[in-house]
C-alpha cells in the first residue's frame, strides 16, 4: 500500500477536489455551505463562468496533489520533482492553515470565525498527514528521481 499517510493525505485532498466540484454542479447553495463567500454564492446563482472557472482551477490544483501523494507513496509511478512537490503542498497547506487562524482573530466578518477555524483546523490536519509521510518517505524519494 506503500506510505499509510501520504495514502491518507492523497485522499483527503481528492475529497476536497470533489466537494469542489460538488460546488460547480449543485452551485450557490454548496458555496454558501462551503464558505466561499457570498459574492461567489450569488455570481453562481446568477449563472456567471467565474465561479465555475475559479473552482475548476481549485479542482486541478487538489487533484495533483493527490496525485504526487500518492507518488510520494509508492501507490503510482515517481512523478517529477515529488520531494519538492510533497514540500510545496505540505508547505500550502500548514501555510493555509496558519492565514486561516490569523483572519479568524483580525478580520473574521468575510466568512465569519467558524469558517476560518474549522478550514484551518482542517488545512492543518492535513498538512500535517503530508509532513509525517513525508518525512517517513523522505530516504524512499532520493534526489535521483527528481
């Protein structure tokens, strides 16, 4: 099965890429669940391309990080640059998550404390999933492969 937590963490973020795509399909009502604002509810509501689009980037993003998670893990082949890439995504997510309880403290009307604390809670959760299994493949992902 390879590195149990970079399976974990490969997984987590394929589960966020699918509720993003949840958001395009079922639209302002999983935005609003979801806290992306209420600008983005509405603009979904109102049929524009724009949430769509910014939520199908989001999409891409979370599913290539699974994907090098999984590399990471030994489950698919090296991809390029998996040390780095496992670095930069553990590196996004603890950083997401640390924003995410800043804003909830100085700015936290935009989507309001809870949104921030339970994102964050959950960006850090995850990320650090992605540094434990990191660490635990680090000799398994030698620099000749990158």
């Amino acid at each position: 099965m390879g590195n149990l937590l970079l399976v974990i963490g490969a997984t987590l973020s394929g589960l966020a890429a699918l509720l993003h795509v949840g958001c395009i399909v079922f639209g302002a009502s999983w935005y609003r669940f979801f806290g992306a604002g209420e600008r983005m509810a509405q603009l979904a509501a109102t049929g524009s391309w724009r949430p769509a689009f910014i939520t199908t980037f989001m999409v891409l993003v979370l599913s290539a990080w699974s994907l090098y998670a999984l590399s990471g893990a030994g489950v698919i082949p090296r991809l390029p640059l998996v040390r780095l890439g496992l670095c930069v995504i553990t590196g996004i997510y603890l950083l997401r998550a640390v924003a995410g309880f800043w804003l909830a403290m100085v700015a936290p009307g935009r989507n309001g404390v809870a949104f921030w604390c339970w994102s964050s809670a959950i960006c850090l959760a995850i990320g650090v999933v992605h540094f434990v299994g990191t660490w635990q493949a680090w000799s398994g992902l030698g620099r000749a492969a990158d």
